[in-house]
C-alpha cells in the first residue's frame, strides 16, 4: 500500500472539511475547501483509496504545498 500526500495548492483558509478519516474516497473526490482571496478552491484526491489521515482543521490557515491530508491507495 502506497501513501499519498494531498497539499495545498495556495495559501489560504480552511473552509470546510467535508470528509472524515478513514473514508474511502475516488481520484477526484473533494476532500477539504480552501479560501482564499474571496475564493473557494476544492481539494481534490489524487488518487483513489482510503483518507487515513486529515492535518486540518475549520478556520486553520494553510500555507501553498502543505500536507492537509493522506490518502492509502
């Protein structure tokens, strides 16, 4: 079994976490929303698998290419 990191793509706020560890999730699926500059930005799964691990939090401040969560393929 593989671990894949999912990161940020900008720096910004968590928005919503939609799911919770240990979910099974799709390559495409949204996992966390981002705000930033007035924007939602969805987090994406890269690939498909098992969500053993989320590193966020609402309302948390994130910074561009930081880990938010880890996904199992």
């Amino acid at each position: 079994m593989a671990k894949h990191d999912v990161e940020s793509e900008v720096t910004g706020n968590v928005w919503k976490v939609l799911l919770e560890t240990g979910a099974t999730v799709a390559a495409g699926d949204v996992i966390i929303i981002l705000e930033s500059m007035k924007m939602e930005i969805p987090v994406e799964a890269p690939v498909a698998g098992k969500l053993i691990d989320i590193m966020v939090a609402p309302e948390e401040q994130v910074e561009e290419d930081q880990v938010l969560a880890v996904i199992e393929s």
